[in-house]
C-alpha cells in the first residue's frame, strides 16, 4: 500500500476515524491536532502556525525539555471530542506543534529508537546490581535523544533514586521513570493469543478493567489457571466480554437453590446449559444420581405445582418420556459392519493356480453361482424353435440311454440258485 493511501486509512492501536472531516462550512476545523508516539502514548498539541497536517503526518511538537517526534492521528472538531473523553480542560496549557518533521529530524529520530533495546537490556542489568525489585519493561526515547522514559513494573514501592543518578550518568540523558501493570506491559510488547489473533490489549484496548473469577464462574468455565490466564500471567481480559449476556440470560432461569419435589424423590440442581435453556437436576445434593434433564419451562411448571403442594409424577412431561422411549438408540455398530469395506476388497482378487483354503472357497462360490445362472438361462430359452427343440430333444435321448443301461444291468444279475 502506497504512503498516501496510509495517511488517509491508517491502522494500528487508538486509530480514531474522522467522521467529521467533509463537513463543509469550517464546522470540522480546530487548531488543536492529536499526536501519537510510540505505541500507546498519545498527546495533543496547538496548531498555533496554521500548518496544512493531515493524518500520517511526521510532526515535531514541543517537548520538555527539547522536542518530541510524533504523528498526527486525528484532526478537526473531534480532537475536542477526545480532549473531552481524555479529561483534558478548554483552559489548559496545551504544547505546540514546532514544524514538520524534516528529514534530519526523522534521522535523529530513527538513531534514538535504535538505541532502545540496548539501553532496556542495560537497564535491567544495573537495577539487579542495585538489589531492587522491579522490571524494566520497556524503554522510550525522545525524538531528540535527550530524554529517555523508562516503563518498570514493581509489586511493591521501590525507591529508585539512586537508580536513576546511575542510569543518567550512563545513558548522559534525562531519565523519567513510569509505573506500568502487567497488562500495559503486554499491550506494549505485543503477541499472539491462544485464539490466534493478536491480543486485543496491543491492538484495540485502550484501558483495563480488572478481571475477577467470578466471571468464569458465571461462565461455567474451568478454574484452571493454566487456560485462564493471558501472556501477562493475569486473567485473560476477554473473560469479561461475555459476562454481562450471561448474567442477562441466567436471570431467566430458575435459581440453582430451588429444590423440585415429586411424587417419588426430590431432585437437587446439578448444571445447566445456558444456550438451550436446559437445566440437569439430580436426585442427590453432592454425587451425579439418576440425571434427569428438563427445559426451564418446564422447571417454571415444576416449581409453581409445588408452591401450591402440588407434585407431579416425575419430572418430565409424559410426552417427552414417550418420545424418549420411542427413540431408539443411535448404535453405529448394528447398522454397518465395520469389515463392510475389507469384503468389497477381497472380492475383487482373483485366485491364482493352488493358493489358500480361503481363496479354494470363494472361487467354488463363484463357480456354483456361475452354473446357477446358466442352468437359469436355460431355463429360460424360448422352447418353440430350431435351439430349444433340439437341446430337449439331446436331454431326452441321454435319459433313454441311462435307463436303459441300467435295466440291462439289472438283468444280468442272477442270483447263484437260479
């Protein structure tokens, strides 16, 4: 994609679309523009000398001390908007926009950002030397260079005082040390979820509620910490995003507590599935015993009958049991043979001279099916015409003859008093 076609769509964290921006009139015109700088550091500056931005832009804003390099992300009248969602007020001091950036200043610009996984690994190593608990998890140059901002994440307070004389007297630049969690922390480094996608808190999230396990209790879901926890070693923060749907749709359904009485148990909740509106009940409190499954509205029947003393006969509505009984079972094994396709393959091998019993016996099948279909045919053959007539009268002819050779046979034998 060419250079022009990012200015106007980019795409990253914290893009912000301007819907205002073809409003004619100098409705959407605002001197103030919104700057972001690496990952999710975002600032607001005032365009004081008119300059024509636009989104994408390279800009160098003003910065303490020295300036910064940034790029423009929004312009217009919803930079007031964002202000406004930011809890920036109308009144205060707003830094401004210098110029934008040339190309000397994009060349410092790179020379610093090359310099930041050096100094991080640096870092780390003088803050174990110093015996201090924390974790320095990323480092952020200035624009310039004269300023470096330093992320750790820390359980504790640390004082890290005498870590940034030593850091500032290595680095020769200006040293800001800020607090991060361990999910900011993976925002900023970035990676892949067990979904397969990117995590959502480097490329959407923009601020992080905190995730308790109740909301996989609401869920239904495994307490395995194993599959609920992120790249942070937190609760997966999606573990919030459906929670509000099923507390809704928990609401109508029965509360776990009630009990079901009929006339012959009492049946105690055992699970229930939330998407079919289908509730488990169980005649024991503690183990899984004669499981008998019903949808709510039928537990909504259940619970109104016993309120009024009333118990039915069983759980189920007798419909439902006939139509349970009349169904048969779903047996893979009695409808198919699993040797059905070993007997297709066997049939197209031919017998070669002597071989196997086996093979003696399939090829006698097949030899007494073959004289089966043409004794058939024979039978079969029209008997008025010159074939039919003279094949009865062959069979005939060698009948005679047997019979008379046995006859004469039979004659010759005498007995020995004769």
């Amino acid at each position: 994609m060419d250079t022009q076609s990012d200015k106007k769509c980019p795409r990253g964290k914290l893009h912000c679309f301007n819907y205002l921006s073809d409003v004619p009139g100098g409705y959407a015109d605002f001197d103030i523009v919104e700057v972001q700088f690496k990952n999710t550091r975002k600032g607001f500056y005032r365009n004081s000398l008119n300059l024509p931005l636009e989104t994408g832009d390279m800009v160098a804003v003003e910065a303490s001390p020295g300036h910064d390099i940034g790029k423009v992300t929004l312009t217009g009248r919803l930079v007031a908007l964002q202000m406004k969602r930011a809890g920036i007020k109308s009144d205060a001091e707003i830094k401004r926009v210098f110029r934008k950036a040339k190309p000397a200043d994009l060349e410092k610009y790179e020379e610093a950002k090359s310099r930041e996984n050096d100094t991080m690994i640096r870092a780390r190593k003088i803050a174990e030397s110093l015996l201090l608990n924390m974790k320095i998890g990323d480092v952020e140059y200035q624009g310039d260079g004269n300023k470096a901002i330093f992320y750790y994440i820390a359980d504790e307070r640390v004082d890290f005082r005498q870590l940034i004389k030593v850091l500032a007297e290595t680095f020769k630049v200006r040293i800001e040390m800020k607090q991060i969690g361990a999910r900011q922390e993976a925002g900023r480094i970035g990676g892949i979820g067990p979904c397969g996608r990117p995590l959502c808190c480097s490329s959407w999230m923009t601020n992080f509620v905190s995730v308790a396990t109740s909301a996989a209790r609401y869920q239904d879901i495994s307490l395995n910490p194993q599959k609920l926890a992120g790249q942070c070693a937190k609760l997966k923060c999606c573990l919030n995003f459906e929670v509000d749907t099923y507390l809704e749709s928990v609401k109508k359904l029965p509360q776990r507590e009630i009990r079901l009485e009929t006339a012959d148990a009492t049946y105690f909740h055992f699970k229930t599935d939330i998407f079919k509106r289908e509730i488990t009940y169980s005649t024991d409190k503690n183990i899984a015993a004669n499981l008998v499954t019903i949808d709510a509205e039928r537990a909504f029947e259940i619970i109104a009958m016993n309120k009024q003393g009333e118990k039915p006969l069983q759980l189920q509505r007798e419909s439902d049991a006939h139509d349970k009984e009349r169904k048969p079972s779903a047996d893979v094994l009695s409808e198919n043979s699993l040797t059905r396709f070993d007997k297709a393959k066997k049939k197209k091998r031919k017998s070669k001279g002597n071989g196997g019993g086996a093979d003696n016996g399939r090829s006698k099948n097949n030899d007494e099916q073959k004289s089966r279909g043409s004794d058939n045919n024979r039978q079969h053959r029209p008997k008025n015409g010159s074939d039919g007539s003279n094949g009865n009268n062959r069979r005939r002819g060698n009948r005679d003859n047997r019979n008379n050779s046995g006859n004469g046979d039979r004659k010759t034998e005498t007995p020995a008093d004769a």
